[in-house]
C-alpha cells in the first residue's frame, strides 16, 4: 500500500513537472512570435520580448534574446556596432557548443549570426571578409540535420554568393546561380515553403534576379532584360504581400527597385514621379537618402544643373546618413560635369578631383566598388578631369597665342621643306637597300631561358584549366605582364608547341567550350547573342558571331535553332 503512495506521488510529479515545463516552452514561444511580429514595427515591443527570452532558462531562447536586441543596431546602420556583438553572441554559442556539439537550435543561431555578418560587411562594401563569412556559415550548414532547415539555409548562402558574384562583376554567374534555386526550390515539396523565413528567402531570391538583370542591362545596353528585372521585382513584392506581420518597408523598397528600372530606361520624368510617392508610403522609414540620391540622377540627365546640384548637395551635407563610396563617386561624378556646364571651372576640377581621390581610396582599400562597378567610369572620370586642367591652361595663356603665331608659322614653313628633304632621301636610300641587301629567309630564334620557358609553359596550362581565356581582358600582353616577359618570348613558345597562332588556339577555346554549354546546359539557350558573346570574352556579338561561324560553318542563331530541333 505504501509503494502504491510512493509511486502515485512520483508519478504525479512527474506529470505536473512536464505540463511546467511545455507551459514555459510554450511562453517561450510566443515571445520569440512577438519578437518576430515587433521586428520591423516597434522596436519598444521589440526590445521587451527580446529581455523576456533573455531571462530564460533554456540557452537557447537566452540567445534568440541577445539576436533580437543585436538587430536594433543594425536595422539603425550601426554597423560597427551590431558587428561586435553579434561576434560576442557567436563566441558565447561556441562556449555551449562544446558541452552539447550537436544542438540544432545553437547552430541554427550560429548560421543567423553568420549571415548578419555577411551582411554587415556587404553594406559596408568590404566584400572579401562579407564572404569568408559565407565560407564559415556553409561549414555549420553541413551540421544540420533537418533537410527542410538546410535546404533553406543553403538557398540563402546561395543568394548571398550570388550578391557577391554580382559586384564581382560576374553578372551571369549570378543569374545561373539563382536561377538554379529557383528551378530546384520548384522541385521542393510546397509545404517546405510555408514558414515566414523562407518566404522571406523567395522575396530576397526575386529581388536579387531583379537586380541582377537590371546591372546586366546597364552594362549590355540589351533594355530586353529590365523586363526580366521588372518581372521579378514584380514577382518579390507579390511574395511580401503574405508576409505575416506585413513588412512595413516592402513597398517602400519596390519602389525603391522600380525606380531604379525606370532610371535605366531613361524614363527620368517618370522616376521623378514615382519618387515623389515616397513621402506616401514610408510608414515612418528614413527615405530622404534615396529620394536625394536618385533626384540627382535624374534631374543630371535631364540637363538641369541647379536641381542635380541642388538634391546631391543635400545628400553630401547629410551628417547622419553617410553615402557609401559607390554613391559618392557618382555624386562627385555628376557635381563635376553639372559645374563644368554651367562654365563654374573650379568647383567643376574640385569634385572631378573627389571623383578620382574616392577611386583611389577605394583601391587601396581593394574594396571591389573600385574594381568591379566602376572600372569603366575611371576612365571618364580621368578623361574629365584632364579636360579641366587643359581648358585651364588654355585660358591662362590665351594672351600668349598673338604673340606665338609669327613664330609657329616660321617654324612650320621651316619644317615643310625639311620633311620633304627627308622624304626625298628615304626614297633614294630603299633603292640603295634593294639593290645591296638580300632578303632575310631565315626564321628569327630566340634563347629564351629553360626555367622562364617552363613558366610560361605552366601558366598557359592553367589558363586553359581554368578557363582565364573566357576573361574580357585576356591578351598575350595580360600574359607577359604577369610574368614579367614580353609577348615575343611567348609567342615564340607558343609556336614552338602548338600548330597554330595564340589567337586562333584561343578563338577555338572559346568557340568550344560555348557549344558544350550550349549543349549540356538548357539555360544558356535562354541567352541572347549578345549574353553568349560576353561568356566567353567578347564585348561585341558581331565579332564573336564571325568567330563562331568560322569554327562551326554556322552562325550561333542557326546552331541554337538546330539544338531546339
């Protein structure tokens, strides 16, 4: 009888103890739902969820606390700030990991930690160390063990590298990229796709192809692809719209994306418009550092000075809110050409030397903005420049040209009858030289050095290994600079191993290896010429459509014709 009690009793324990326990699990929960509802809404509410789950008993919802208030530095682009305590969080989830090395919830929060810090460093540009952290976040992804959980963190690591390769200028290999989530996110059981995080992975996913396009469109001049852009900005804001809470910002930034369509659509009166909804639509977000630095654009192409000044000004003078080194070149860029029009030399030379002092800094930083969005606008921008500098010289010393045309009609009289002098002995001297020297038969040789001719022989092993042929850029001179050499020396190993000339060997190269993506990958079908001729290296379609042809006997349209049959 007294067993009976004992066992009775325990067993009574045991049963109120486990209703605790789900009925503390179960608060938990909810305060981690509030935190998620408050996120993006109110940040007061925010902060009081996020102190609940810090007092905790379970270390793992302690620490979903620490991530929730850790989000308010970063959602103020208190960059540095957010950084280091979102390496303190991780510090602290590595502590815990080495009593228990394979709880789901602690890696789960190292992966989020993870990928607040790409992003940290993404927006601050630093794009190296922004994917070292997607290197480490891809390590913890192989720990998971739920398939649903890491087909949704290996779909953001994705989206992440396709921004990387975005601003690396590899503006296909993102869209492959993405668009190879897209079709396998298809293949994944619909109910895979109902949580809140992963509908905010679709919406980064659309919006990522969006921009992705709308750069590929700036830089092809193929307007075609900002409505591939314009679609899946479209298709992005569509999924933000099941959002539950609604984001307060989702339809601020489609906007924000919209704009930037209508901008590369030269619709600039247009863009004006739809900038002025901002003020309608930013549910109290800080919106005035995208509405001066678009205005600027705008009004710059729409050639009218004193509003481009006017609203790049505004932005410049923002203590608060400080332009990224991207913006600040194009700011720079436009205040320069603005005051050259308006015949303003000095302040015009004053930016257009910013211009190139922000470039500058940007590469010694080897921070990619430099490298990889503005490569092609240095050249401008030094062209500008040294325009400046000229007109400047020409307007200081227009008094001296009266006083210098006596003298320069002088010397070019002087100089006409010395050149013709100098021709008249040139063709005397080739008759002397036809008559005495006999022609050269033999072929030229060179002693070039064993071990720099085993280097060359190892450096174009590795361009045809890892297809550095396919480079925009690739020459024989790219070649001899990187082994400090000159292309003679080159050319002459070359021949020496091969049948045929460096251009026609790496013409081929190239020719083939876009027929065998051609024919193993269905999306480069999707390609234009244009898309196909810049795979591969070329920037003109004509050109690697000539090329093609005289490999093949076919043009690249009629050759995709006969892979659609």
């Amino acid at each position: 009888m007294h067993s009976r009690k004992v066992y009775f009793f325990v067993f009574s324990f045991f049963v109120i103890f486990q209703n605790l326990l789900s009925q503390t699990s179960s608060i938990e929960q909810v305060y981690e739902q509030k935190v998620l509802t408050f996120r993006d809404t109110n940040i007061d509410s925010l902060t009081f969820y996020a102190k609940k789950l810090q007092n905790s008993n379970d270390v793992c919802y302690q620490y979903k606390g620490v991530r929730a208030l850790n989000y308010i530095p970063y959602s103020e682009e208190n960059y540095p700030l957010s950084e280091k305590r979102t390496l303190s969080l991780i510090k602290n989830i590595n502590n815990s990991l080495k009593e228990t090395p394979n709880r789901q919830c602690l890696l789960y929060l190292k992966i989020n930690c993870y990928n607040r810090l790409f992003w940290i460093k993404k927006n601050q540009e630093n794009y190296t160390e922004a994917y070292q952290y997607l290197i480490s976040m891809n390590e913890v992804i192989d720990r998971i063990d739920s398939p649903i959980k890491k087909h949704q963190y290996s779909v953001s690591n994705k989206l992440n590298k396709a921004q990387i390769k975005r601003v690396l200028n590899m503006d296909r290999e993102a869209i492959n990229i993405l668009l190879d989530v897209v079709f396998k996110a298809k293949k994944v059981n619909d109910t895979a796709f109902i949580s809140e995080n992963l509908k905010l992975i679709n919406s980064h996913l659309y919006n990522s192809l969006g921009k992705s396009y709308l750069i590929l469109a700036s830089k092809t001049d193929n307007t075609q692809l900002l409505d591939s852009a314009n679609i899946y900005f479209d298709k992005s804001y569509e999924v933000t719209k099941t959002f539950n809470p609604i984001h307060k910002s989702s339809k601020l930034f489609y906007y924000y994306r919209k704009t930037e369509v209508l901008i590369a659509q030269k619709k600039f009166k247009e863009a004006i418009k739809l900038i002025n909804e901002y003020k309608n639509i930013n549910n109290g977000l800080n919106y005035k550092h995208r509405e001066f630095f678009q205005k600027a654009i705008c009004f710059h192409n729409l050639n009218k000075a004193d509003s481009a000044i006017y609203h790049a000004n505004k932005l410049l003078n923002d203590k608060k809110d400080k332009c990224s080194r991207s913006n600040l070149i194009t700011l720079y860029d436009i205040l320069s050409k603005q005051y050259l029009n308006l015949n303003k030399q000095d302040s015009a030379y004053k930016y257009s030397s910013k211009t190139l002092e922000e470039f500058q800094i940007a590469r010694n930083n080897k921070e990619e903005t430099y490298q990889l969005l503005y490569k092609n606008d240095l050249k401008n921008a030094q062209e500008l420049n040294n325009s400046l500098i000229e007109k400047s010289k020409k307007e200081n010393s227009s008094y001296m040209l009266f006083i210098a045309i006596p003298a320069i009609s002088i010397i070019a009289i002087i100089a006409f009858f010395y050149r013709k002098e100098k021709k008249r002995n040139k063709k005397l001297y080739k008759k002397i030289i036809t008559v005495t020297e006999e022609p050269e038969t033999t072929k030229k040789e060179y002693n070039i050095d064993e071990k720099l001719e085993k280097e060359i022989l190892n450096k174009l092993y590795k361009i045809k290994e890892n297809h550095e042929y396919l480079q925009p850029d690739f020459s024989i001179n790219k070649i001899a600079n990187e082994l400090n050499t000159n292309s003679t020396y080159i050319s002459f190993v070359f021949n020496s191993k091969k049948e045929e000339s460096f251009k026609q060997y790496y013409t081929k190269l190239k020719i083939e290896y876009i027929i065998d993506k051609l024919k193993t990958d269905k999306t480069y079908r999707m390609y234009s010429i244009q898309t196909l001729a810049e795979e591969v290296g070329y920037s003109n379609a004509s050109a690697f459509s000539r090329a093609f042809k005289k490999h093949t006997g076919v043009t690249p349209s009629i050759f995709l014709k006969t892979l659609d049959d």
